[in-house]
C-alpha cells in the first residue's frame, strides 16, 4: 500500500500541471470561423446583433452565419467536421457540445465535410429533412425558397430522415425532399453536376491533407492544420515537440489581435494571426534560448479542452495588462462554476508580475507582457505597434485588474473587427421557420407549436417512426350530447337562439370567482327547468336517493324522489318543495325502517305513513313541521324484533295454508 501511495504521488508530480486545471466544460463547445471570404455576417444568439465576422471568430451555441454574394465561408466544428457556407446562405449552430452538433440550415448551399476517423455524433437539420452523415464524405446540402431540401453525396453516405421514416443515400445520389414536411415527396436522381463552389471544396480538401500538424498534436487541438507554412516543428528538450511561428522579434503571444466578449466565456482573444486559433486556446508559450517563443501544444494523450484565452491579468497604473502562461503555470478561469474572480477577471493584488509569471521576465530587453489604456480594452485591435511598454518597475507594483475592467460589455465590446455589417444585411428580418430533427427538443422549437415531424430512434437502426397523436378527450355518443349542462343550451346552429342564452350583457365581477359544479340533468323532467327557476343551494349535502328493490317499493318512493317521471303536467311538479327555503345548516337524514313482515307493515313510523301513489293523500297525512320537531324530541320506543317460532307441518285438508298470491303494483291482493 505504501509503495501505491509513492507511485501515485510521483505520477502526480510528473503529469503537467495544467492539464488537470478547472475550466473544461464540455457542454459548452465552441467553434470557429476557419475560412473567410467576401462579406460574412455573424448575428448574436445572445444579443441578436448583427457583427462582422473575422477570420478565427468563435462561435457559441446558437450564433447565425450570413454570407452575402460572392462570399464564402467555413466553420471548422472540430478536428474533422467543417460546413462551408456557399454565397447568399445562412445556418445556425443550434447545439454545440463534445463530439455533439446539431447545424441548421436556413436558406442557400452548404457542403458538410467529415474527415476520417471522425468521433463525433453531427446532425444537418432544414425545414423538409433532417441529415446524418455515417461516414467519411463530402455532402451538399441547399435549401430553396419553398423550404424543400435538395440532397447530394458527393462522397459517403447520409441517413436522412423525412416524414417520420429514414432513407439511405450513397456516393453519386441526389434526392429532393419536398412538400409538407410530415408527409413529403421525395425524387430520386443522380447526382447533380459540379459547379464552381465543388471545385472550391475540393481546393480547400487538399489544403488540410497537406498538414501534418496532428503528428505532434492532439486531436482534440482542431484548428493545429493552419499551421503547415507559417512555422516548423522543433524537438527541444524537456517538453519535447513545439512549434516555432515565423514572427518579428518584436512579437510576442496576445499581442496582435482584440478582446471580445462571447457569451458565456466572457472575454476572449481573437487573433490576428492567420494561424491563430490553436496556440492562443490551447497549450503553452515560451522563450526557448535556440528558436525564441514557441509554442508547447502539452501531452498528445492527454484529454484537452478549449479555453478563451490562456493569460493571466493585471493592473499596473491606469493601464490593463495580460501576459502569457507557460507550461505548468496555474490557469485561473475567469468563467463557469469554477471562477475565482472578481467582475470576470482573475484576482490578483500586489504581486510582482516578474516573479510570478516566467514571460514577464525581460529577455534581450523585451517581455511578453502586453498592455493597453483601460479605457481602450476590448474596442479595438491591438498590434505591435499600439500597445503600451511597461517597465520593470511597473511591474513590481501591479495590483487588481477588475478595477480597470469594464463590468458590462457594450456593444462595442461585442464586437469581432471594426468592419461595418451591410445595410442589406441589417435590414434582413428573421425567419420564423420550423426544422426536421431527430432530436424532440428542436422540432418546431422556433413557433412553440407543435412538431410537424416527429421522427425518433425505433431501433438500432437509427430509423424514424412516425410518433402518433395521443388524444386523451374522452368521444361523446349521440345520447349524451342532448343532455347538455344550462350554461351550455342554445349553443346550436341557430346563432340567434344561441346569442339570447348567452348572458353577455351581464357585467361580470372583477374579482374570479369560484366556478360552480355544472350538474348535468338526469331525466326530461329536470331539463324543462329554465334557468329562471330557484335552484337548491348546492352547499348542502346532497341527500342520499334511495332506489326501490321491487315493484311493491317502487310506489313508497320518499318525497324527494316523487313526481320525477316523464309526464311533467303531472301532481309531482306541485309536490316538489322548490319554494320551501331550507335551513342553511345541513341536516342529518332520519334512518327509514323497513317493514320485515305483514304484521309490522301496519306498524310503520310516522315519518314513512303516508307516501303512497296518491300525492294528495300524502300531502294531508304528512305532519306538519311542528309536529315533527316534537315528535323528534321524545325518545323513540324500541321495537323488539319478533320471535319467530317453528311451524309445524301442515295437515293435509286442515292447516294447508292458502297458495301465495302476487300483489299488483299498488301492493294490494287480488
């Protein structure tokens, strides 16, 4: 167990300490813009501004890419994933995540390139289709005026999925995907003719199988293939294979570019380096005695993340300044859950930047450190020109740079070059379009309604199955639908009828009240009450119904229950106690003893006499309310119930009990 112990704590001090550093968020991706040509337009996803783009840009989740005519463009997703935008075209890079995309086209051509050995899980998502490369390949993609999808693979092949089912499209394979996007037409043909933006691609291909960067990089590094032409490749002990850029002695890392704020990471440096992307987000700078700066890209096994910028801040005076980390020193985020900053900026108070950071240090009268007015961070480009000198002694006395940096960001900060954005470009609205996808969460996201598709893995297949509608509203049958509530009458096909229900003239309360329970009517008879008759207050209880057990109860029904049969006109209408008004305070009901034989059936309690089919007779046997209260108030008497004895067999001719007979239906023997 001790010698595990050693073996570990030695591993630990030989590993780069940086590689091991807060900052990796992997659910935050970003990508870049690798190739730029003509007018390219980047509209915020945070802001929705409208910013001109510039060579090694980044890119957030939900960012638009506009190319106008005659432009062109790429966006470089990882190492081996590029869309390249033809003129006249717009995507949005709706998720961008580890090995994880989702880019949607709005309008024009685009090609999607997939190198070889690519890992990641990529999706082309239109209005008509949804587009999976399976392997290495080259697919062009356009996207018309009437929202259908025109689908070419130059090289490869592609799932696409449309109408809730998949195709399958080889090399040489054009489809067209058009018409309603849950059921649509699809055409097959071969594969359009090469035009001019093909070539281009081709063109571009070539340039990135010429570089030989990811020898000595790793690939999770995208954006190492810029480099073949603007430096070598050096072997200098101990940090083993680095890159020496082709500069001016007067150079030095973070000093040719600009400041910008991207949402999320806060500020990042945006190179003016044609090759500068990948030595100014990953890896380390150094002065090396032999080649001057080079750039250490760290351990080609070990798993690394993108970073804004890879400085270390501080305030000297009324300047900002940034110097760059060498291998093994600490990065401090200024972003994520692991910041430790104050207003966005790493917290550094009194230190002595020469002593603390190894590219400060004055080397041939010249330092790496770079630093400009306060009040000019993040507005424009710096060069090696314009940027302020600070002296040894300025840097012995530095202090906190939050001070001096702005604590909202403007929209100048905002921005990727000091280019103006066409007029015609502004002038464009939005639009509001729904896309196909595989992914629930993004169909139909931009209208919030529901998903004209609704494509989604049946199998291991990847394939798409159309999802069903739940509908979970109970179907009304004919019978029912003559049994309508009160406040739903007169809502026929007549609107006349219909509008002298509808108690629109009546002004309603301004504060919601309660609604009622609408009680639908259980029989003819009830539904011939007009809303105009007293209704019964609904917060009582309501009384239990008894249901009669044969024919001979079904005429001792309770006066409650009385006169509801399917003759209206007849005495039940005035025996009903509609005027009576109730006590407010509920009742508890009286329990109703049944007669057990004939003896007993004589014998029947006060409040059951009375309650036969005659109404008139029941309402003058009925005691009145006075009588009933006394009689209420003394103690009932209790009746025991009665013995029965054994009877004895019957004598043939003498004690033959008479055959029973049937009672009609008012109880009576025949």
């Amino acid at each position: 167990m001790k010698c595990l112990k050693v073996f570990m704590l030695l591993g630990a001090l030989t590993t780069p300490g940086w590689a091991q550093e807060p900052g990796d968020d992997p659910d935050h991706g970003v990508a870049r813009i690798s190739v730029l040509s003509g007018d390219v337009t980047v509209r915020r996803g945070d802001t929705g501004e409208f910013v001109a783009a510039e060579l090694n840009a980044p890119l957030v989740a939900l960012d638009h890419l506009l190319t106008e005519e005659n432009s062109r463009a790429e966006i470089q997703l990882d190492w081996a994933n590029f869309v390249r935008l033809a003129s006249e075209s717009e995507i949005r890079l709706a998720e961008l995540k580890d090995r994880d995309f989702l880019v949607q086209v709005s309008a024009g051509t685009v090609t999607f390139r997939v190198l070889p050995d690519s890992n990641s899980l990529v999706e082309i998502s239109t209005p008509s289709a949804a587009i999976r490369p399976r392997k290495e390949g080259t697919y062009r993609i356009t996207v018309r005026d009437d929202f259908s999808t025109e689908i070419t693979v130059r090289s490869g092949e592609v799932e696409i999925f449309a109408g809730g089912t998949s195709d399958f499209l080889g090399a040489g394979q054009t489809l067209l995907v058009s018409g309603d996007p849950s059921n649509p037409q699809r055409v097959y043909s071969a594969a359009i003719p090469r035009d001019e933006f093909d070539r281009w691609n081709e063109t571009r291909d070539r340039d990135l199988d010429r570089s030989d960067s990811y020898k000595y990089v790793s690939r999770d590094v995208y954006g190492a293939e810029d480099l073949a032409g603007y430096g070598r490749w050096v072997y200098d002990s101990p940090y083993g294979w680095v890159w020496v850029p082709n500069v001016a002695t007067s150079w030095a890392p973070y000093r040719v570019g600009r400041w910008t704020w991207v949402n999320y990471y806060g500020w990042t440096w945006v190179s003016g380096d044609p090759w500068g992307w990948a030595p100014y987000h990953y890896g380390r700078w150094y002065q090396a005695p032999r080649y001057g700066w080079v750039w250490y890209p760290g351990e080609i096994r070990v798993r690394t993340y993108w970073r804004p910028a890879l400085v270390g801040f501080f305030g000297w005076g009324a300047n900002i300044g940034w110097v760059a980390l060498a291998p093994h020193e600490v990065y401090r985020p200024w972003y994520g859950s692991h910041r430790t900053t104050v207003n966005n900026v790493t917290v550094v108070n009194n230190i002595n930047v020469v002593g603390s950071y190894r590219n400060a240090r004055f080397v041939s009268g010249r330092s790496g450190v770079t630093s400009v007015v306060a009040g000019n961070f993040g507005r424009g480009r710096t060069t090696i020109n314009n940027f302020v000198v600070a002296r040894d002694t300025d840097l012995k006395r530095a202090g906190d740079a939050g001070r001096w940096l702005p604590h909202e960001p403007s929209r100048e900060n905002r921005q990727f070059s000091n280019r103006q954005v066409s007029a015609r470009v502004t002038a464009r609205r939005e639009v509001d379009r729904d896309f196909v996808s595989t992914r629930p969460e993004w169909n139909g996201r931009n209208r919030g309604e529901s998903a004209r598709s609704q494509p989604r893995p049946a199998d291991n297949s990847r394939r798409v199955d159309a999802v069903p509608q739940r509908n979970d509203a109970p179907q009304r049958i004919e019978p029912d639908r003559a049994r309508q509530p009160e406040g739903n009458r007169g809502r026929g096909e007549n609107p006349v009828a219909a509008a002298g229900n509808r108690p629109d003239n009546v002004r309603r309360p301004e504060t919601p009240q309660r609604s009622e329970t609408v009680a639908a009517p259980r029989n003819e008879a009830n539904r011939n009450r007009s809303d105009n008759s007293p209704r019964v207050d609904t917060s009582q209880r309501s009384p239990m119904v008894a249901f009669p057990r044969n024919d001979s109860d079904r005429e001792r029904q309770p006066d409650r229950n009385r006169g509801r049969d399917l003759t209206p006109a007849s005495g039940a209408a005035g025996n009903r106690p509609d005027a009576v008004r109730r006590s407010e305070t509920p009742q508890r009901n009286e329990a109703v003893v049944f007669p057990r034989n004939e003896t007993d059936r004589g014998r029947q309690p006060e409040g059951n006499r009375g309650r036969g089919s005659n109404s008139g007779n029941a309402g003058a046997a009925r005691p009145s309310e006075p009588e009933r209260r006394a009689a209420s108030s003394q103690p009932r008497e209790t009746v025991a119930p009665l013995r029965r004895e054994p009877k004895a067999a019957p004598q043939p001719g003498r004690d033959a009990l008479p055959r029973c007979r049937r009672r009609d239906r008012r109880g009576r023997f025949p």
